[in-house]
C-alpha cells in the first residue's frame, strides 16, 4: 500500500526523477513555456511553486536553497530578478497547465506548462523567431537570384 507516499515515480529511480524534475523546473523558470507530458507538468508544478516562493522571499538563503536546486546560475538571477516580482502580490498558483495532444510514439498526453502572466515575453520571443526566419529566407531568395543571374551571364558568355 502507498499510503502517506506523495509524489510519482514517472518510471525512474530516484536520482533520474530527481535530475529530470531539477532540468524542468530549471526550463519553466528559463523559457516559461515547456512541452512535456501531463504527468510530468503535474509532478513539476509543486517544486515550481516553491521555487518562485523563495525568490518572493529574496533573501540570502533563498538564493542559496534556489541555487542548490536550479542546474544553472541564469536561472537563479532570473527566478529572483523578473520571475518572482512578477507574483509579488498573488499567494500562489503561478503555473497553467495546457493539454496539447498527444505524444507520437506511446500515446503519452502532451500538455505546456507555463508560467501565468508571460504572454508578452512568450510573443516577444515568438515575433523574434518570425523575424529571424523571414530574415534567413530573404537572404536565400537573394542568393538564389544572384545565382540565377550568374548562371545567365555563363551561358550568354558560351553562347
């Protein structure tokens, strides 16, 4: 019986649960916006939380508790400089959970988990991923014209 045992096993041993929840607690907090699997978002949404709790606090040890979770210093300086402020008055409940589909090769329900009230910085990002594309493609049209032209001029000049 599992009484009074909190928390999924997710099919791993304790330490690859615990790396994998370190890396996506550490992507939320980077990207704010991760695709993984329901039961993924689900066991990540609590440590999540408390993270952006001990940025709330923003004192010395929080930063040293965040640090000896988080995998990377940027993560921590942006927990504690733009994440965390952003709740500064909410009591919780940081995180939206977003069914998406399903996972290609074993059916697995894929969901985003992202943080509340990042719609701006995740359109930002977005316009900027628009941009560059559109950037890329108009140098390769270009060069593609340049070639042509190129390749016109040899055969008038064997001509």
């Amino acid at each position: 019986m599992r009484h009074r045992k909190a928390g999924t096993k997710l099919g791993r041993n304790t330490s690859h649960r615990r790396a994998l929840l370190r890396n996506l607690v550490t992507s939320v907090i980077i990207e704010d916006r991760v695709e993984t699997t329901i039961a993924k978002a689900k066991a990540v949404r609590p440590l999540v939380e408390k993270m952006i709790t001990l940025g709330k606090k923003g004192d010395l040890h929080s930063r040293r508790q965040a640090l000896s979770f988080l995998m990377t210093d940027d993560s921590v300086k942006r927990l504690f400089d733009t994440v965390a402020p952003r709740y500064g008055d909410r009591q919780g409940g940081y995180l939206r959970i977003v069914k998406t589909g399903f996972q290609k090769g074993d059916g697995a329900e894929k969901a985003f988990i992202e943080l509340l009230g990042a719609e701006k910085e995740i359109e930002k990002k977005q316009q900027k991923s628009i941009d560059a594309k559109a950037k890329k493609r108009a140098e390769l049209e270009e060069a593609m014209e340049k070639q042509k032209n190129e390749d016109k001029l040899a055969d008038e000049a064997a001509a």
